[in-house]
C-alpha cells in the first residue's frame, strides 16, 4: 500500500481523496479541494511524466505548437477557462476587450483568406462565402431539433445531406460549377468533422446536437501555450501532491480496504496502479478520457461498473482530430493570410467514393492555418479527423511530409513550390491514455448519457457515498469536447464531495 506524507498531506485526519487523471479536470478538482480543510489527504495519479493531458503546448519551429486545445471557444465572462486565463494576464489585450467578447460566432469556423481547389485554381471569394452561410444556415437548423420538433434524420451528416440533395436540384449551375459547390460543401462537413472530433457527421446524432452550448466571443489563443493555464494550477498544488508515471489499472470499489499504516480505518475504494501499487480512499474522482474508459470498460473497476453507465460509455462518441505542422523556409502565402482551404473536386457530398485509405487519407485534411508569432521560420498547422487521420497516425514522418507536399504542390499549380523543412504532428489515437481527441454525442447515444456516465457511485445510496466520482470533458452534458467542460466538470465533482463532507460550505461559482 503506498500513501506516504509530504507537503501534500497536511495535520490531521481527513477524508482521502484521489484524483486519476492530470489533465484540467483533475488539475481543477485538486485545486478546489486543496482549498477545503476535510481533505488533507489528496494525491492526483497521473500516468504519463507530465500534467496537462490534451492540453499540450511544446516549443518547437521557433514558436510554440499546441498539440491538443488550440482555442478558448467563447472567451466571454462566464467560462471559466477565459477568466482564469486573463487573471493569470495569459491572453492578449485584444481577445480581453468587450468586443471580443461580445461577438456571436454561433460556434462556426471563420472563412478561409483563400481557397485553393484540386485543379490548382483559387475559388472565388463570392463562391467560398455564399456556401459557408449556406452550410452554416444548415449546421444552425439542425441544432433546432433540441428544442422538441422531431428530428428527421438520425445524425447530422443524413440531416445536412438531405437539405442539400433538395437545394442541388434547384441549382441551374453548369456541372463543373455545382461540382465544385458541393466539393466546397464536402470541405466543410469535414471541418464540422474536426470541431466534433468524428469520423463522419453521419456518426452525431442529429436531435440532441443543439444541447451543445455556444459562448459568445471569438475564438482566442494563448500567446504563449495553453499549457500556461494548467501550469498555474499547477503551481498553486504541493510539489508532491500529484505522482507521475503512474498508470491506474483497477479501482476496486464497494469494499472494505484497509493498510497497515491505519490500524482500524477501512477504506471503500482501492486503487491499483500497474506497477502494483495500491492506494486505499475514501472517494475517487476518475478524469480519465472516454476514450481509454471505452478501451478498459471490462477491467477499469472491480466490480464492474452498472450496466447503464458502462452502456453509455459505449454508446458516447469519442473521435479522432489531429494536427500537422509544417515548417517552411519561406512562405508560399501572401502577408495577413490566416486560414487556407484546400478544397478536392472530386469529393462530393452527394456521393461515396470507395477508396483505399492510403491513397486518399489526406483528402481529409481541411487546410492549414497560419501560426502567428514565429519569429525566423514559418509553420503552417493542418487539421484532420476521422479514420484518415488515424491512418495518418501510423505513417512515417517522410511519407506525411511528402504527401503534402505533392498536396500543395498540386492546389496552388506550383509544381516546384519549396517542400516543408519539416513535419511535428499530434497522434492522439495511438496515446494509450487517451485513444483519441473529444467526445460527441454519437447516433444511438443521448443526452442523458452524458449525466449517466457523470453520476456518481454507489448509486443506490449505500453506506459509503461517492466512493467513485466522474469529471472530464465527456462527462459535462453541454460543453462536452471542451478545455471549459473539463474544468468545470473537474469542479462540479470537487463541490460535490465538499458539500457532502460539509453542507454549509460557500462553493464559490461559477456554476454554468
Ligand atoms: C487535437 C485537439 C484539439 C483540441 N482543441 C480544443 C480547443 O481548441 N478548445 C477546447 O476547448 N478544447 C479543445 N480540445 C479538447 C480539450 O483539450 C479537452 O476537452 C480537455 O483538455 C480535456 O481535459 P480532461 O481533463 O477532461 O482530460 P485530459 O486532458 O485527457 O486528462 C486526462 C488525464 O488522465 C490521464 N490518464 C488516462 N488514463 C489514466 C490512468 N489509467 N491512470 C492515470 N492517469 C490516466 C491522462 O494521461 C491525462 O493526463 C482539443 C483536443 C485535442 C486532442
């Protein structure tokens, strides 16, 4: 049995609590417990060698690269990510002002600065911006059917393709115009395809879409990383309260544990690790992504988890999107370009093309953005999701680095344009402690959930309360996918055991 004092434990017996999982869910549950005196006995079990989780930020091209979150999404007051970023002076004074924070963006991906199409041609400005608001009017009305009418459809993608199949056939474009609005239209269900963390639009499901809860404001990044924010947390945390490279295997829960360091306490919670390391509690709060939760169902918790909760966690989405930065000794774009869209005319919403992964995968790529605040070099940052992006996962740096190149090569119709210098890339499917990027609320899945996987165990009000508690960003029915979901869900749980220890106690807000 480990539980060894330090800083982290301070006088007194208190309730034991442990948090598995260091990413801002856990970061924020340990922070706001810290801050209560019931819970002296607090470690954080982190199974990689650094905290964050798919908050990353690396220095690397001269600059910083975020391989996980990349924006505050609504940077507004009221998420709680945005106020403790500007508290800790982390953001920008253009993304603090009132302005910033007033804008409606109704959660869409800004337009491209150009678009280039598979022919080698830019598409015109008019062309790129009458089908975004087209595709967005789309995205908007599907987030209706959270509101009572039946959905038609049950996923986004059948939704939005039947809208279009409608609209094609009122269009009187000659064949190579329509083919390239609907190639357009393929573009953007791939980006909604990022900003879902999915495969297909096909796979969310349609009616419970609009519980997804867009803040106001335009979308901010972190000058110098995200990982600033949790860094923070981090730091206001004993140095020996969170314990690294220490992977949890099973929570043994429902029991009556006991360690010889305690004579007479018994524990309802064991935490084995996988190096044989164990850990009585009194409570557990388990932030650990859906995606290793769908992988270790079976033997994540002894005894297994209620057939509802572990059914939701089947049933829940969990996605890949990943990133690829490319580094360029000079830019092929001109000054002020923010955004590139790479468009594909031969990819149709309309139709499925059967086609081998390897000779399409990086048809699925939406574009690159252009980094900001590299000094010497210039570094282009792609997006993919879906299968493609795992089967990107598995290929070499050379052979990514080469496939874009021919990519770029091939949409601005210059076949000498210089290759990248270099390639970094995220592969979020392959971290086994993660298995993928955000969660969404798939086809055959609710809502509800969400709440089911987020309630606490035991549910039937045994003796032993909240033996196991649940945060992470799948678990926050309205901001799932997000750094503000993960934070607040991290808080929400650490409220929860404080108000159980003390039902007087002022839970500071905010309580979104
Ligand atoms: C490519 C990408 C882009 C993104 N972009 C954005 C964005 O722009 N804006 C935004 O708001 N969000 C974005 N997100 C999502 C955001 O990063 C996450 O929602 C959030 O960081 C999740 O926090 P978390 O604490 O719930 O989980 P995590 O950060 O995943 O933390 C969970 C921790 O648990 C640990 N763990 C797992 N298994 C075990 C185990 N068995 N034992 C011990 N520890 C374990 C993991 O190592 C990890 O550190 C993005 C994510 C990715 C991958």
């Amino acid at each position: 049995m480990e539980w060894s004092g330090g800083q982290a434990e301070r006088p007194g017996r208190g309730r034991r609590v442990l948090v598995v999982g260091g990413g801002i869910a856990g970061l924020g549950a340990a922070q706001r417990l810290r801050a209560h005196p019931a819970f002296s006995q607090l470690r954080v079990l982190e199974a990689t060698a650094r905290a964050g989780g798919r908050i990353r930020s690396e220095r690397g091209f001269g600059g910083v690269l975020e391989l996980g979150a990349h924006w505050i999404h609504g940077p507004s007051r009221g998420n709680p990510v945005f106020e403790l970023a500007a508290e800790h002076r982390l953001l920008r004074e253009k993304d603090l002002s009132e302005e910033n924070q007033r804008m409606e963006t109704g959660g869409h991906v800004g337009l491209p600065s150009v678009t280039y199409a598979s022919s080698g041609v830019s598409v015109s400005r008019e062309l790129v911006v009458e089908t975004a608001s087209l595709f967005h009017s789309l995205i908007d009305q599907a987030r209706e059917f959270v509101r009572g009418a039946a959905a038609p459809a049950p996923s986004v993608g059948e939704y939005v393709r039947g809208a279009l199949r409608a609209l094609a056939a009122g269009w009187t474009d000659r064949e190579d115009a329509r083919r390239l609005r609907l190639a357009l239209m393929h573009n953007f269900l791939n980006v909604e395809c990022c900003v879902s963390g999915t495969h297909s639009m096909d796979l969310v499901a349609l009616a419970p879409f609009g519980e997804y809860t867009v803040l106001p404001g335009l979308d901010c990044t972190f000058p110098g990383g995200y990982q600033g924010l949790t860094n923070h947390i981090m730091a206001s945390l004993p140095e020996d309260m969170i314990i690294f490279n220490k992977p949890v295997k099973t929570i043994h829960w429902n029991g009556s544990f006991q360690e010889a360091a305690s004579p007479g306490e018994t524990f309802p919670v064991l935490v084995e690790c996988e190096d044989g390391g164990c850990f009585p509690a009194h409570h557990v709060i388990v932030t650990v992504p859906l995606g290793f939760l769908k992988e270790h169902v079976d033997t994540f918790f002894e005894p297994p988890l209620p057939t509802e909760k572990a059914d939701a966690i089947r049933k829940l989405g969990f996605g890949t999107n990943n990133k690829i930065f490319l580094e360029f000794e000079e830019p092929f774009w001109e000054p002020g370009c923010q955004h590139i869209q790479v468009v594909w005319e031969d990819m149709s919403p309309l139709e499925d093309v059967a086609s081998q992964l390897q000779d399409v995968w990086f048809k699925k790529l939406i574009g690159f953005w252009v980094l900001p605040s590299f000094e010497s070099v210039h570094v282009l940052c792609g997006f993919i999701a879906g299968l493609e992006s795992e089967f990107m996962e598995t290929l070499t740096d050379e052979e990514v680095l080469l496939s874009l190149t021919q990519v770029l090569r091939r949409v601005t119709g210059n076949a000498r344009l210089p290759a990248p210098r270099s390639v970094l890339r995220s592969r979020w499917h392959s971290a086994p402690y993660t298995r993928g990027s955000y969660s969404y609320v798939a086809v055959g899945s609710t809502g509800e959930d969400i709440d089911r996987l987020a309630r606490p165990l035991p549910e039937d009000g045994a003796e032993a309360q909240l033996q196991i508690l649940f945060a992470g960003e799948a678990t926050h029915r309205t901001f799932y996918s997000t750094t503000h979901g993960a934070l607040l869900s991290g808080w929400r749980e650490a409220d929860r055991l404080i108000a159980l220890q003390d039902p007087q106690a002022q839970l500071p807000g905010p309580q979104l």
